[in-house]
C-alpha cells in the first residue's frame, strides 16, 4: 500500500498487532505440542509481512511461511532471523538468494530440485530444502508418479552435501469442512509420503500439513508443527463453526468529507440508482474502488458513522461513495471516522459481512484496501 490521502481525506486500513499476537496465542493453544509456523504471504495478507512478523514471532511463532523468494528475502532485508520457508516459485526464481540468505525452498518437481541445487553449488553454499508433496489438492506439490524420482535425486544431494534437507509438508483441500472423507485421505497419503521418504534414508526434521482450520479443529493433524495463515489475522476458516476467540486485527476507514443536505426527489450518485424518498443528510466518504471498496457493494453495505451503521445510497465511485445519516445528522462531521469494514465489537460491519454480500470469503476482501490507502498500525511489537 501506499502511504498518502484519498480525496479531501485519508483512506486507512489500522491494523491491530495486539490483536495478531493474541490470536497467536490462541493458535499456540490449539497446536498443542506442535510449533507454529504464521504465514505471511502477500504482504501478511495486506496487513504488512514485517510488522505481522515480527509480533507473531515475538508472541511465540517458532518460523514464518511465504510463497515466493523475493518475499522470504525482504524479510530476511528486515532483521527477520527467523526460520523462512517460500513454497510458490517460478523455475527462473532467484534461488541463488534463496541459499544465500538461509531461506528453505519447498520443492515441488525434479526440475526445481535441480535448479535449487545448481544455485547451491554456484554459490559453494548448502541449500535447506523440503519436499511439498502433493495428497490430493491437485496445486503446487510433487506428484505421485514423479515422487521416487525427486526423493532418489533428493539422496543423492544430500549425500554429496549440497542440501540439507528439513522437511515435508503438504496442503489440504478440504480444511474448512473437518470431517470430510477427503482429509482422512490427504493424512494417509501424507503418511505414505513420509514413509516412502524413509525408505530412501531421508528422515525429515519435521512433517506439517494444518493450516488455520485444521490447528483450530483438527488436533490429529498437528504433526510437528501447524501453519495458520488466515486466523493470525483474526478470521475464522471455518465461519460456521465458531469464531474461536480470534480477533480481527483490520479496520479499514475513512474521514468524513463532506456532510451535505440532499432533497426530496434528487438523485445520487452515477445514473441517479437512488432518490431520496424525502429530505435527508448525507456524509461523502473519500474512498471507492480504486481503494478496495467494491463496486458491486454500491447500495447494499453500511458504514458505520456517528456511533451507527448507515446504508451506503447510489453506485460506489472511483474514490468516494455517498452514506445517508437520515435523521442522525447531529452527530456527524467532516473529519470524523467512517468505518467501512472493522472487527465488529461495536457493531460496526466486519469483513465477513462484505464478504457475504459480495458471495466470496473474507481472504479476498482484507485483500482489498490497496492503492492509496495508508496503512497504519497500533500496538504490539514493531
């Protein structure tokens, strides 16, 4: 995100550390015996890799898990020593920096095992290596049929000293429904992969395969270690199940702009989708979708203005929208705070509720805010 206003105000997404490191806390809890491995990928889901880091990490995070080299290393630029493992890379991914800076590199083919080792024989360094199996999501992973020929050329490496190798892990498919017949059959395959592993001589350090919903419902999956990614933030994976005393840490916001009378019979916004059925007060919030509020919300969502929820009237705009304070004018004004989406403790609207409307999951929408929105932080470790 960048750090700059939006039309005639400031266009914010708060993030809350205190917030991260308790639900660290709860994910501690969760996993038991296992370490926690917080994800951080995009940008630590748009709230910030670093800060994100840093505070899991101080809360009791044992490492940290990305997709790509480039966002292991900017960590890495960061101070951040902690364990980095990226999963997600392209066969021309700087491996090279990946080995230099002691970031692990998730193998998912023979051709990426042979690219991570000539980085690391170019460097003269030994590169940290585990194997993404494959069990059933059908994404990134080595595939079955390929599997005995990464772990024979995986031996061979490991015996002339050019990687170590750490671990194997897996993703599931099927994490937000806990007792589909699929995760039993993702575990099994799991098992069959460590066991396969072992035959060659190649005893991982550790195995992991839950993610949030898993950690949060699945105790039996804990493995070594568990990999939360979107319950750090506070969202629950699995929303009909429970909340499992996660805390939101986003608020996305805006100042008020403008507080205007709008007649009986005007219209507004674009093409006039909305006429005021008698006079009424509206507030011009300075955020649209150029900022991460979604077109497609325009006279459905609420902002919360003034103490209460108010309807959003006529389409979202490029970089504002229109709210109608109706008979609760009083106690709005330019430059108070609009929250457009927050973690509902006083009512305001949550991301869930965006995401409801929107027919998508709360990942996308605290994706959203992006652009001109600054984004800034409370508490925690920075």
């Amino acid at each position: 995100m960048a750090v700059s206003a939006g039309v005639n105000g400031q266009v914010e997404a708060v993030v809350d550390l205190d917030a991260i490191a308790h639900n660290v806390g709860v994910l501690r809890a969760h996993a038991g015996d296992a370490a926690v491995m917080v994800v951080v990928k995009a940008d630590g889901y748009n709230h910030g890799a670093v800060e994100v880091a840093r505070t899991a990490l101080a809360a009791g995070a044992a490492e940290l898990g990305v997709t790509t080299v480039a966002e292991a290393v900017a960590l890495r630029a960061a101070g951040i020593e902690a364990p980095i493992l990226c999963w997600l890379n392209i066969c021309d991914a700087d491996y090279a920096a990946a080995v230099a800076a002691d970031i692990e590199i998730g193998i998912s083919s023979a051709e990426q095992l042979d690219t991570v080792a000539a980085a690391a024989r170019g460097l003269g360094e030994q590169a940290v290596v585990s194997l993404k199996v494959d069990t059933g999501l059908n994404r990134n992973g080595i595939e079955q049929g390929v599997y005995p020929v990464v772990l024979a050329a995986l031996r061979k490496l490991v015996d002339e000293g050019v990687v170590r190798f750490r671990a194997i892990f897996s993703h599931l498919a099927h994490a937000d429904e806990p007792y589909h017949p699929t995760i039993d059959l993702q575990r099994d395959r799991f098992l069959d992969a460590i066991a396969a592993a072992k035959e060659y001589g190649l005893e991982p350090e550790l195995v992991h395969l839950a993610n949030s919903a898993a950690t949060l419902t699945r105790p039996d999956l804990a493995f070594d270690m568990v990999r939360p990614g979107i319950a750090v933030y506070g969202l629950t994976p699995v929303p009909d199940i429970g909340e499992f005393e996660l805390r939101p840490a986003m608020t996305f916001q805006a100042e008020v702009a403008l507080v205007k009378q709008v007649p009986k019979g005007e219209g507004v916004s674009y093409g006039h989708e909305w006429i005021a059925p008698a006079d009424t007060t509206a507030a011009l919030i300075p955020a649209g979708y150029a900022d991460g509020v979604f077109r497609t919300l325009g006279g459905r969502m609420q902002v919360w203005v003034g103490g209460r929820n108010h309807p959003n009237r006529g389409r979202v705009c490029m970089d504002q929208l229109v709210v109608d304070l109706g008979d609760n004018a009083e106690g709005v004004a330019e430059g108070d705070t609009a929250i457009l989406f927050g973690p509902g403790s006083h009512g305001e609207p949550r991301a869930q509720d965006w995401a409801d409307l929107l027919g998508t999951i709360h990942y996308e929408v605290v994706c959203a805010p992006r652009g001109r929105v600054h984004r800034r932080y409370r508490g925690g470790t920075r």
